[in-house]
C-alpha cells in the first residue's frame, strides 16, 4: 500500500498525491490516465484556463491591420503574466517584431489612403471616373 503518488512534480518534489485505486500515482500522474486527462483538456480545461489568464477575446475577426494589432497585444499582455524565461523573452521578442510590422503597414496603408484621397480630390472636375485600383 503506498502512502502518495510515485510521480515527481515539474520542481522536482514528489507529488504525494492520493494514488488512484490499484495505482501507483494520482489521476494527474497515472500513465494509463494520459489519454483521459488529454481529452479532458481539449474538452475544456484549456479554454477554462485561457478564460481565466487571458486578457484576450476569445474570438475575433480580422478585419484591418488594427486587429491584428489588438490580437497582438492581447498575446503580448498574456506572455507577460508568465514567468519570466528564454520561452517568454523569445515570444515576446516575436510578438512585438509582428505588432512593429502590422504598426507599420498600418501607417503606411493610411498614408497610402490619404494620398489616393488627394489624388481623387484633384482629379474631381476633370469629368473622368477615377476609381483607381
Ligand atoms: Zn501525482
């Protein structure tokens, strides 16, 4: 009869867990159970968890490069709330270096706009359709 789960914790630490029934380890550490705990994750317990910590909808449409900027920073925003590692750094390191990209479309795309505003007020007048593109 044991007296704790036989598995060790992520630090190291054994888990001491009440075993199940006619096992060595608890439900989290059971090998047996592995395909059990996965499917419940995917049934739930992820979005349970990204609901909890996430400053992130859980759905969104992209629409403009804004979007894909506030999608961003929802992502940004969560990668801080993680402990601090290599992991997070490279991640946030990407995340901004997207965020910088889809800024600067962004800025270009309006500038873009605005000049094709211009354009469309000069030629206003001369009795030509310019739809351009
Ligand atoms: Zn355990």
């Amino acid at each position: 009869m044991s007296l704790g789960c036989k598995a060790l914790k992520a630090d190291g630490q054994p888990c001491r867990a009440a075993p199940l029934r006619g096992s060595d380890y608890c439900y989290m550490h059971d090998p047996a159970k592995a395909r059990e705990r996965r499917d419940a994750r995917h049934r739930g317990g992820v979005n349970r968890r990204v609901a909890k910590h996430s400053a992130a909808p859980l759905k969104v449409t992209i629409e403009t490069g804004k979007d894909v900027v506030k999608v961003l920073q929802a992502a940004i925003n969560d990668a801080l709330r993680l402990e601090n590692s290599h992991a997070r750094a490279r991640t946030l390191g990407y995340l901004c270096d997207k965020a910088m990209r889809a800024l600067e479309l962004g800025e270009i795309s309006a500038r873009v706009e605005a000049l094709e505003r211009m354009l469309s007020e000069d030629e206003d007048g001369n009795g030509e359709g310019s739809d351009g593109m």
